[in-house]
C-alpha cells in the first residue's frame, strides 16, 4: 500500500461546520499522513463541533471572521507562532444570504452581492497574501468550487458569479506565488450533502438529477473529495500542477446532453 509520510508539515483549515464538511473530508488525510493542522472558524457557536472533531489532536483553534481585516492578521499570526511555518491552506469558504438563492438572479441586490464575493472569493486572495510569507517552495493552497462558476445551476444564482471570481483569482494567485515554488489550486466538488447545500433552494432536485446524470451514474463521496484534495496540496504527488480548476464530479461536468442511459 502506497503512503505518504507528511510528519513536521503544517497546515491551516477554513471552512469545518462539521463532520460532513467537505473541508473536514480534505483535513482527515492530512492528519493522518502526520500533518499538524490549525483550524479556524466563524462564531463561538461552531468552536464545541471542532474541538469534538479534533479531540487527541492538538489542533489549534482561532475564531476567524474573514470579511475583518483584523481578524485575519490575527490568526494568522497566532499560525506563525505556533507553527513557524505553513505548508498547506484548505480555504473552504462561502456565504450568500438564503434570499439570493431564492429568487431570480437578476433581483441580487447590490449588498448581497458584495458580501457573497467579499467572503467566498476575495477572502482566497485576502488569506494567500498572509500565508504566502510563512510558505516556502513546495507549499499548498486548495479552494473549494462548483460547476456554477462556469455554467448555469437553477437558484445558484450570484454565488456561481462568485466561484467564477474564486477561479479567476486561483489563476492570478497561482502566477504571483509560482516563482517561490507555492501551488495555488481549485477543486470543483459535485453536490454534497453538507450544511452550505442545505441553504440552496431545490438542492434535492439538484443532487438526484446530477447522481442520474452523471459518467458514474452516482453523486461522489466525501472521502473521494478528500483523497483528491489531499493529492492537490501534497508536492509529491501534484507538483507539477498548479493554477487548475480540478473536477471532482463523477464526470458529470464533462456532460453535454442527456441521454437514456446505455445497457450495460
């Protein structure tokens, strides 16, 4: 069996709710290949799920509101002072207010707009200029994206304007940080059953339709996000690839008419 020794790596993750978050999913890896993890997060009110989550590990926990400029310097200082260094960083983050995703595109409203593209885009750039100084050649960034950046997904609405955004800005960071050796990546999940997709109107209708629909006829698993994404942030397995978008769909973004499936 094939495994990676990752031991005396650090990393920061953004974006656990719980056990069913897809950055839970990418953590789990890493803390098994010997990796030392940070987490941060949003309001006291998620701090008893992590420490439950973490229990044994040592982790270190720093509340995080990624839209306070302070907040960040923050932890990512106390990540330096613990660490010293930082190898990898899980960003998971992404917030629309439930309305944008109930009605029409065209009603966003102008402060909807920006606080979706403040917290699930610009906080990518906002955390890889503060992590980029504790990381060295070799170093990680993962973010996590949706087919809606590129294509239309019924009630997405202006959170597939802000994955465009968080695509686009995987592309920028990863021109800027590739001279020091730092990889800059997004992997593009297919639904999942987490807490974010529950705030999306029709998310059942979605999930099924896209588990029919796909090249594997099935929605993908948690571990399969977590496997790839542990693969995008390793240097020994993915070093040569950076400023990607990675789909993680069971082929389903590859599909470009529906068809009675085939006998087997």
């Amino acid at each position: 069996m094939y495994t990676i020794d990752l031991t005396g790596k650090t990393g920061l993750v953004m974006g656990v709710a719980n056990q069913r978050s897809l950055a839970w999913a990418i953590a789990q890896p890493l803390t098994q290949a010997g990796v030392k993890l940070a987490y941060s997060y949003q309001g006291e009110r998620l701090r008893p799920t992590l420490e439950q989550l973490t229990e044994g590990q040592d982790a270190l926990l720093v509340p995080c509101d990624v839209t306070d400029d302070g907040d960040l310097d923050a932890l990512f200082a106390a990540v330096g002072e613990r660490f010293g260094r930082l190898d990898y960083l899980v960003h998971a983050l992404a917030f629309a207010p439930a309305v944008t995703f109930e009605e029409p595109f065209i009603e966003t409203a102008r402060d909807h707009w920006r606080l979706a593209l403040d917290v699930s885009a610009y906080s990518l750039v906002a955390t890889a200029k503060r992590a980029a100084p504790l990381m060295s050649a070799g170093a990680g960034i993962l973010t996590l994206s949706y087919l809606a950046a590129e294509r239309v997904v019924p009630h997405y609405n202006v959170m597939g304007v802000a994955k465009a955004a968080l695509e686009a800005s995987v592309r920028y960071l990863a021109f800027d940080l590739g001279p020091r050796g730092i990889r800059v990546n997004a992997l593009s999940a297919g639904p999942a059953r987490t807490v974010a997709a529950r705030s999306i109107a029709g998310f059942g209708d979605m999930y099924g339709a896209t588990g029919r629909q796909s090249m594997l006829h099935r929605n993908i698993e948690n571990e399969e996000v977590g496997s790839f994404g542990f693969a995008l942030l390793a240097d020994s397995l993915s070093g040569g690839i950076t400023g990607e978008t990675v789909y993680v769909d069971a082929g389903f973004h590859a599909i470009g008419m529906f068809l009675p499936p085939r006998p087997a």
